[in-house]
C-alpha cells in the first residue's frame, strides 16, 4: 500500500457520509451537528409516538420595512447574522433546526426547559448592545412556542401542537417570547425568569380562547 493511499484513507470518514440540509456540507453518519454552519442535526431528536416535543417558532418583526430601507448588501449581512446568531443558540440548548421559513425558523426541543431558555437567549442575542453586537434596532425578533405531541415526517413536524406554536408566535411582538400553558406547566420555573400572563387569546384557525404567558427575565 502506497503512502498515499494510507493517507486518503486515514481522511476519509468511516462508514456512509450524509450531507447537512443547510450548508451542504458532508457529515459522517450519526454526527449530531454539522461542524460548518452548526446546524442540529435530526440526530438530536428522534421521537417515538407519544413523546411530547416543544415546537418553537422563531421571527423576525418589522423586516420587510427595514428592507425597503436598506441596501441589499446591509439585509443579505442582516439575514446571514440573524441565522447564524440563532443556529448558535439551538446547537448550545441541544435544539433541532426543523426549517428555515423565511426570515425566521421552526425548532424542536425535547425538553420544554430548555425550548424557553433557547428562546429567551435568542432574543438577547439579536438585541443591539452598545458594543455594536445583535441586530440593527429597527429589527426585532420574537419567539412563540407551544409543548405536547407532533407527526414526525423525516425532518419536518405537524399536527395540533405545531400550529398551535405558529399562531402564538404570530402574537409575539418584537422582543417578546410567549409561551402556551402546556409550556409553562412543563418547563416549570426557571431561574432568571418569569411568567406573565398575556390573557386568553383566540388564534387564528384554532377553536377557543388560549391562555398565553410571557417570559420575562434580567
């Protein structure tokens, strides 16, 4: 055997190599995330019926008028900061990227406690701060998010739970995470933050009124 076969081979990943749905990117099989754009891989959440999953949805507020304003070079790095400022905080708090929609995001946690933390750190992290990090201040983002059991088909989800979480986001205001009440009584108390509740609210397409909480924290 050549020397230079030996090296092909101690380069090649062992065993079949998948390619990541966001960058492209080739990742040997049962990896958990890609080590190019940081995305969590379907490895991370494998439900079985039953399981009960946190569906959030992640937005961006005010966008398409920030966009008519701007140039095209300032959105395209507004869009590439918003994306990667996001994978970072799900790849931190063991997230599931499910899809991107639009300018925003559809994430899946196993656990409801970190699903809200993940949220919260979102919005922190896009907040301007005076050292110039975050997002411009005419761009805002918000969370909406709902808990209990989802159709998994492949990567994506579907069903009661994951409409739910949409409609609720679709509430949020700028700067805002709203959670349902299957959330809350899930994840609990957590230190550093707080419950407020946003009243019982009707949800475009869902029968009856919700009862909704915002979740405060600093």
């Amino acid at each position: 055997m050549t020397a230079e076969t030996t090296t092909e081979r101690t380069r090649r990943p062992e065993g079949p190599v998948e390619r990541c749905p966001t960058c492209d990117a080739e990742l040997p099989a049962g990896f958990r995330f890609c080590g190019l754009c940081g995305r969590a891989l379907a490895a991370t959440l494998a439900p079985v019926p039953g399981d009960t999953l946190t569906i959030v949805f992640v937005d961006v507020v005010s966008f398409s008028a920030f966009a008519s304003r701007a140039g095209l070079d300032a959105v395209r790095e507004v869009i590439r900061v918003f994306h990667w400022l996001v994978r970072e905080q799900v790849t931190r708090h063991g997230g599931f990227e499910v899809k991107q929609l639009g300018d925003g995001f559809m994430l899946a946690f196993s656990s409801p406690r970190r699903a809200l933390v993940c949220a919260v750190d979102v919005i922190r992290v896009t907040t301007p701060h005076e050292d110039g990090t975050g997002l411009p201040a005419e761009v805002r983002v918000c969370a909406g998010m709902n808990s209990g059991n989802a159709i998994r088909e492949g990567d994506d989800f579907f069903g009661h739970t994951v409409n739910v979480a949409s409609r609720i986001a679709a509430r949020a205001s700028g700067g805002q995470v709203l959670v349902s009440k299957a959330t809350r009584d899930l994840a609990g108390e957590i230190e550093g933050t707080r419950y407020v509740s946003a009243g019982r609210r009707r949800l475009r397409g869902i029968r009856g009124r919700h009862q909704l909480y915002e979740v405060v924290w600093g």
